[in-house]
C-alpha cells in the first residue's frame, strides 16, 4: 500500500466515524466455541486448570490486535517468544523449545511426526474461535510430550442462527488475504464451513536496513542487500467444515475437518536457499461424549492426521551467488501421517471428590526421499521410513479438602516403542512414571493462591533418533523435568486484576543439537526459571490496558564438570503492552508495544553473540460502519512495526514496517 492510498483510508475513517451507526456488532452465534475441541471436559472438575497458569486467547483478542496467524496470536502471550522467518518459525515457551510443547487443533497432535513440532505461522486465524495455552505441570489427561506446556487451538462451530462472513485485506508487495465462513444449525444438527486464502511476494526489510551491516548483508550467509527480505513470499489456502449432531445436553458427537496448503520460501540463512513447493497437512477429527449416569461421563476422540512437504533448493545465480557448503540436496519430500485416539471417563465420587481416566494412543510414521543432481552420485536416494507408537495411561482425582481449599494429584504411565528405523537398530521401548500434585486455595472470593509440581517426560521424536543429514542418535535418553509453579492472583475490584506466577524447571538429559559433532546429544543439567507478570486494567469506561512481563533464566551444563551457559534465541526480558479504546461513533483503536532484550545464540566457534534490544510499535484501526438492511461491516487498517525499527534474531533480519487495509462483511 501506497503512502497516497494510506493517507485517503485514514481519511476515510475520519468522515465514517462522523456518521450515525447501528449498536456495536453482535458476536454471532456462529462464532460458538467447539468445546468438544477441548480434550478435557472443563464442567467436570475444573480446578486442575487453577494449579498452573493457563493463559486463553479470545476470538475477539484476536481481531484486537490484528494477528493473521496462530504465531502472530500467541506472541503477545507471557512466557511465550515467537521468532519467525527461516524454515519454521521458532516458538519458545518459559524457555522450552517447541519441540517440548504439545501443539493440538481441536485436541488432535498437530505435528509433523518427523519434527515433533509444527510452523504456526503457517495455520491462519479464520475459523480459530479461542486459543489456550497451559504452562508448567499441564493436566496428566493431556497424555505424553507435555515438557514445556500445551497449546490448544480451538475451531468454531455453527451456532443457532445462520451466519456468513466475509473478509478481504491488501498490503505491500502485493499481499492479500480473502476468507469466507457461513454456519448455522438445522434442528439437532449443526455445521461450519469456512474457506481462506493468503498471499504475499514477501515483507519489506526497514529503511535503516545497512546491507555492509557485516552481519545479515551482502556477503555474509544471510546475504540481505535491503528490500524486500529475500525468499520471504508465501500463498497459504486453509479450509475448515464441521458437523455436529447434539441429541440432547448429555450427548453429543462432531466430525470436523481442517485443511492447510501452502507455498512459502525460506528466509536465507546459514548460506542455505530454500522453498517449499508445498506444505499440505489435514485432519480428520471424530470426537464424542456422553452423560453414561448423573456421576459417570465418557469422552471419546479419533484421529488421522496426514502431512506431505517438499522442501527445494533455490540457490541463488551467479549474480546473486555466497560461498557454497555442504549441499544436502536437490528436493526433500516427507510424507508424514499420524493416527490414534483417546479415551477418558469422569466419575463423580461425591462433593469431595472427582476421579478421572484417561488412555492416549499415538501411530507416528514418516516416509522421506530426497533427491541429488550433483556428487558422484547423483539421482533419486531411497525412500526412509521411520515409525513409533506413543501410549499414555493416566489417573487424577480432584479433592475439595476443605472449603475453598482443593487438592489435583495424578500420575501418568507413558512409553514410546519405535517400530521401524530405516535399516538401522530399533532402539528398546522405553517408558516414564509421571507423578504430580497442586493447590488451590481462595483465599477470598477475588484472592487465589495455587501451587504445583509435576514430573514431565519428553521422548526423542523421529529426526533426534535417525536423521543421517541431520545428526540423529538413536541411543538418546528421553528429556526430564521436575516443573515447580507457585502464584496468586487478584481482582482488586472491577477496573484491576493482577495475577503472577513464578517457576522453576530443573531438566535432566536435555536434547541438544552439537554443532561442532554434528549430532542430537544429551546434555546433563539444565534449568530454567522466572517469573510472570500480568495486570489488566481498565481506568475509565472504553479504554483497557494490559501489561505484561516475564523474566526468563534459562541455562545449560554439558555435565558437571563444564561451565554453565546461557540457552541461545531466549530472551531474559520480555515487555507487552496492549491499549485500546473504543470511541461512540464506532471507532475502536489498539495499540500494542513489546520490548526485548538480552537474548544470545553461539557462532560455530562457541562465541557468543548477543543480539541487540528492539522495541516494537503495532497498531490497529477498526471503523465500525451504519447496518444496511442486516449487513453488520466494518473497515480496519493495520499498522505492524509503526517506528519501522530495524532488528534481528536468529534467522536475520526482521521485517520492517508494514501495512495492511481491509474490510469485514457480515450478515
């Protein structure tokens, strides 16, 4: 967008606000939460999620601040750190990798089996109804691979009422984003269907960007000379249908669907030019529960997950060209698929006491070829074939031991047996007893305290065990840690609400990748601790303001001989803050600034490098505008890095500032 077509939309908001509108829209019925997306049944024993922080994202926080994916959502998030660009975007959570949290959709692993982990950026926000994210000792019905948390991304579904949505956005470098929903209920049936699609020719770097910087520029392996971030474009197609049948309150059953296509270079780095010619992954999801009895629940869910990418290399040509290194291949396909399912009961054992069950069952398998036009051996490689069963058995009971006072223990029992190994050695199943604990106390109606401990196993994932390019050891230990949580929080009455938490992990055999080895090895001791802030505020009537702040230690020892060291891409210091104000002639604005600082990664030499602080400026625009005959619409401008600050992490450079216009329609 043009600084001419920017100027005539602010202009054009400005005359609108002036006009006599309808009442603020209505959120549709539509816009229903999926609850069955959820794997724990929240109305039957809920203090489980009081133990620990959980943090939820709205429907209506995400359209605040304008996210356009699940990374953008979740960046604001205390504890949590999104870097994006490279291949993946890279999450961290209270310092775990990604790779250490459980990623769900509508409660189904979200993964691609060979990562263990999945690119958020590239799942859109259109059909997302409500994202929650679960820290520290997360429920044990949660099953295995739950080190660093859970987050769950939970879909819409058709409410009473017929509903369409429609909403289009353009930006720089010829980006544009459509996507369409409709939902309604027919008797005791109810469906959602929603279609989205976004593309880019790639983000703008900052007008401060020096390509002779010596460190992201021309001649060094990110070989950045300004402009448009190389390798920065994407298309991105999602769609998402799901139909439920509710015979009456105590039963209830759903098959959804949900479906993501994309294309999407990878921002350049370590001299290695790559793009994904596709990135296709659905799921099929058959969830159900049941009221067997006034005190007996069943909750069932089946799944099959499939994920096909092919990964090529772009090197650049000879006017564009870097020194040259190990050339891995040609084109990389996987063909990832996961299926399993999960089974819980929830047994009411009186005022006192709520028991419940669960049994989880995940088939990992991933098939992958890679082909090689250069070397002394070129042509097709043989296909690879990789494949593990996860099973978890768990148990929780939930006891009011006294007024106001509850008690969450539970255990469980994991193990993960891998099947198949390429003609390598099948490593030995191996299996983890994990017990933990917690209190709730309400101290008063608007005071809480709570309290946790938790022991978590994370087992190696398929690329960690056999990966020949990649360092992979099938010997490896499983990941453990002793997660502690205390923290308290505070509604002081009905404009303030405080609420803080403090952890402490202590990790033993952390899988870490060796540079200088080039393998996945355990190291001996690692801890991460911190401290949560989080305060919500809202002074006078339209304004909100919401501040929040986390400090992060995180930090590893080779074993107990070696120096401890600083864990890379982790920042020590992380500052949101959020500010909206809605004005009566329908004009809502949203500000948000985060400030990081004090995060470092190592060069192949094991220097360290530590990055520069940034500060960063969004904004938001949305003009609500007259109802027509039924039609609710709304005009909005986005606003991202609005100082145009000119930072890096750990995959280069970021993007500079940029804009994005558009309108929502709904009727």
């Amino acid at each position: 967008m043009n600084k001419r077509m920017l100027f005539s939309f602010v202009v054009l908001l400005g005359m609108l606000g002036q006009a006599s509108l309808s009442p603020a829209m209505e959120i549709k019925a539509a816009e229903d939460v999926f609850e069955l997306g959820d794997v724990l049944v929240k109305d039957k024993g809920g203090n489980i999620g009081l133990a620990t922080t959980v943090n939820t994202i709205t429907v209506e926080e995400i359209k605040k601040r304008g996210a356009q994916s699940v990374a953008e959502a979740l960046d604001f998030v205390p504890g949590i750190d999104v870097q994006a660009n490279g291949k993946n975007t890279n999450l961290k959570l209270r310092g775990f990798d990604q790779v250490d949290v459980k990623v769900l959709i509508d409660g189904v692993p979200a993964h691609e089996s060979y990562f263990g982990s999945l690119d958020l950026d590239l799942i859109p926000v259109d059909s997302i109804a409500r994202i929650e994210v679960t820290k520290g000792a997360s429920s044990v019905l949660y099953g295995s691979n739950t080190m660093g948390g859970v987050i769950n991304i939970i879909t819409k579904k058709g409410g009473k009422k017929p509903v369409t949505t429609f909403t289009t956005s353009f930006g720089e470098n010829n980006t544009q984003n459509y996507a369409a929903s409709h939902g309604a209920a027919l008797g005791k049936f109810n469906y959602w269907m929603s279609y989205g699609y976004r593309s880019s020719d790639g983000f703008e770097l900052s007008d401060d960007f020096d390509e002779h910087n010596g460190l992201t520029g021309l001649g060094t392996e990110f070989n950045e000379d300004g402009g448009t971030r190389d390798l920065s474009d994407f298309i991105k197609r999602t769609a998402n249908a799901k139909l439920g049948y509710e015979y009456d309150t105590d039963s209830k059953v759903y098959l959804s669907f949900d479906y993501h296509n994309n294309e999407k270079g990878c921002p350049t780095h370590s001299y290695r030019y790559w793009k994904y010619n596709e990135w296709d992954q659905w799921q099929l999801n058959l969830v159900g529960q049941h009221d067997v009895t006034d005190r007996v629940t069943m909750k069932a869910r089946m799944f099959y997950v499939d994920h096909d990418d092919t990964l090529e290399d772009v090197s650049w040509d000879e006017d564009h060209s870097t020194p040259s290194k190990k050339k891995w291949f040609e084109t990389s396909s996987y063909d990832d698929k996961s299926y399993g399912g999960e089974v819980q009961a929830y047994v009411d054992l009186g005022p006192w006491s709520q028991l419940k069950l669960g049994m989880n069952y995940l088939k990992d398998n991933h098939k992958q070829q890679d082909y090689i036009d250069t070397g002394s051996n070129p042509g097709l490689r043989p296909q690879e074939e990789y494949e593990a069963d996860t099973y978890s058995f768990a148990v929780e009971n939930e006891i009011l031991a006294i007024d106001k006072l509850s008690m969450i223990a539970g255990f469980s029992y994991d193990t993960k047996d891998p099947k198949k190994a390429n003609n390598q050695p099948v490593p030995d199943k191996v299996d983890a007893f994990n017990p933990q604990m917690g209190i709730v106390y309400d101290v008063t109606d608007t005071f809480a305290l709570h309290a946790s401990v938790g022991k978590k196993t994370r087992f190696p994932q398929l690329k960690e065990l056999y990966s020949k390019a990649a360092g992979g050891n099938p010997d490896l230990d499983a990941q453990q840690t002793i997660a502690y949580e205390v923290g308290a929080s505070k509604q002081f009455n009905q404009w303030l609400n405080l609420s803080m938490a403090l952890f402490y992990n202590d990790i033993d055999d952390r899988i870490v990748y060796k540079r200088n080895d080039q393998i996945y090895t355990n190291i001996g001791e690692s801890t991460i601790k911190g401290v949560e802030f989080d305060i919500a505020l809202t002074p006078i009537d339209k304004l909100d303001l919401n501040v929040n702040y986390t400090w992060l230690s995180s930090k590893d020892r080779a074993d107990s001989s070696s120096p401890e060291l600083d864990a890379e891409d982790t920042p020590e210091h992380k500052l949101n803050l959020g500010l909206g104000y809605a004005f009566d002639f329908g004009l809502s604005t949203f500000l948000q600034a985060s400030y990081t600082s004090d995060q470092i990664e190592y060069d192949k030499k094991g220097n360290e490098i530590e990055y520069d602080s940034f500060f960063l400026i969004n904004a938001r625009l949305v003009q609500k505008l007259p109802m027509i005959h039924g039609l609710d619409s709304e005009i909005f401008l986005d606003v991202k890095n609005l100082m145009d600050e000119d930072y890096e992490e750990s995959n280069g450079p970021m993007p500079g500032r940029n804009f994005l216009a558009g309108m929502t329609l709904t009727f």
